[in-house]
C-alpha cells in the first residue's frame, strides 16, 4: 500500500520552484513553460500563472530533475574533426551544423529545423525559429553566445503537426528533447 501512494504521489509546481528554480539551477530552457499553459517566464523564471493541478508534467520534462550519470553527456559513438566545402555557409567554426541542416531538409529527412537567429530590434539577443527553407537555415548560422528559447519553438511546431524536425541547441535543451522523448508525461499537454 505504502509503494502504491508513493507510485501516485502528485508532483505541484511547488516541487520544481524548491528543488531547482529557487536554489539557482534552473537554466531556463522553457521546456516547463513550453509544457504547460499556467506557466510563464517573469523576472527570468519560470512563475505559476494559473491554477496547477499537480499533474507533474514540468517537473518530468525539466532537464535538471533526476539527473542520471549516462544523461550527462549521453552516448558517443565516434568524434570528427569537419568543415564545410559550401561557399554559401557563413559557420561558427566548421560550418557543419548549417551544412547537415540543409542537407536534411534537401533530402527529405526533415520538414523543419528549430534554429537561433539574432534578434533583429536587439542584435545581441537570440530568438529561436522554426527554420523551413535553406534560405533560413543559412541566416542561422552562427552562435550566439546567450541562452535560447528553442524549447517554445519545438513544442510549437510539433503542435503545427510537424513531425520531423531537426533540433539545433546546447547540452541543456538537448536534456530537455531527451526527456519529452523518453518520458510518460512528455508530451501529454500537447
Ligand atoms: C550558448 C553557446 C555556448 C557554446 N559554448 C561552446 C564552448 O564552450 N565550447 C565549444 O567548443 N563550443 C561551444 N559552442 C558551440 C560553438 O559555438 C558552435 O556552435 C559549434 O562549434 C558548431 O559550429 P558550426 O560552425 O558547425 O555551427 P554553425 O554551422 O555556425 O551552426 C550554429 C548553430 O547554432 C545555432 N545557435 C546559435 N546560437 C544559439 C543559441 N544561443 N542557442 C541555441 N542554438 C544556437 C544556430 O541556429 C545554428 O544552427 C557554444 C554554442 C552556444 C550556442
Ligand atoms: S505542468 Fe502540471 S504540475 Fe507543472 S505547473 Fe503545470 S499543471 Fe502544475
Ligand atoms: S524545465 Fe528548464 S526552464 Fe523549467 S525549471 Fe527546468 S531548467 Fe528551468
């Protein structure tokens, strides 16, 4: 009896406000907000805007909940030193991210990529898009060197009724794409 009320133990908002907002650990990837309508961003945090009904979604989904030791960098299976050959590719470093993109999209592998492009109003700031052309999959090349709302963009999509996209992000949001993937509850508010 005891394990079964463990088992149904309702998680609340409350729980990922104390385990991982409030001690500063939250990297504010959105994935919660994402997840859920009575969630927003205010004053740089993920904040209750609603009634929460303790369903767990965004604790589940949020990258720094249960952290296991194979989560951490995930599985490897070679490392390659590239650069691209199109002259059209403007990279970071090699270029390779744009170049498998357009790839991707050219053949069919993907209907879309979730990117980051520069702000337009605020150049130093990122604004993460649902690239579907080359064209803009070429005017995301490029880092910026600041946190990206990309998870918004993912969600949006998938409830556009994409299916296949290319995903584009640091390790954090990556650990949120993990989890929506793995988990029960991922896409359960979709
Ligand atoms: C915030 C951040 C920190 C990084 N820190 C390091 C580091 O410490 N060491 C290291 O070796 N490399 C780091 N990188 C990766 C590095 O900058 C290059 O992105 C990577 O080497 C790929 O190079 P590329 O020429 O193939 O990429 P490109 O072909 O130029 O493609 C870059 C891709 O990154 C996307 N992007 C740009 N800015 C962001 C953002 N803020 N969030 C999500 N996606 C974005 C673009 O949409 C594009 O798809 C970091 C990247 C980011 C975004
Ligand atoms: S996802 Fe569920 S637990 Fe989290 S705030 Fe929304 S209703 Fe509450
Ligand atoms: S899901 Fe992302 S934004 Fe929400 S608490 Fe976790 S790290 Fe922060």
């Amino acid at each position: 009896m005891r394990r079964f009320l463990k088992d149904r133990e309702r998680i609340s908002f409350s729980k990922l406000k104390r385990e991982i907002i409030d001690p500063g650990i939250c990297t504010l990837c959105g994935a919660c907000v994402a997840s859920c309508e009575v969630l927003s961003i205010a004053a740089g945090k993920p904040a209750l805007k609603g009634r929460c009904t303790a369903c767990g979604v965004c604790y589940n989904q949020c990258p720094r909940t249960i952290t296991t030791e194979s989560s951490l960098i995930g599985k490897v299976r070679d490392v390659f030193t590239a650069k691209s050959l199109l002259s059209e590719v403007k990279g970071q470093d090699g270029g390779v991210v744009t170049s498998m993109l357009l790839y991707a999209l050219e053949d069919g592998l993907i209907d879309s990529a979730v990117m980051t492009v520069k702000s337009e109003d605020e150049p130093w700031k990122p604004v993460s898009i649902v690239a579907q052309t080359s064209e803009d999959i070429l005017r995301s090349a490029g880092s910026i060197y600041v946190h990206s709302l990309t998870m918004e963009s993912l969600l949006s999509s998938i409830k556009r009724g994409s299916r296949s996209i290319g995903f584009v992000g640091p390790p954090c949001n990556i650990d949120a794409v993990h989890k929506m993937q793995n988990s029960p509850y991922g896409l359960l508010h979709l």
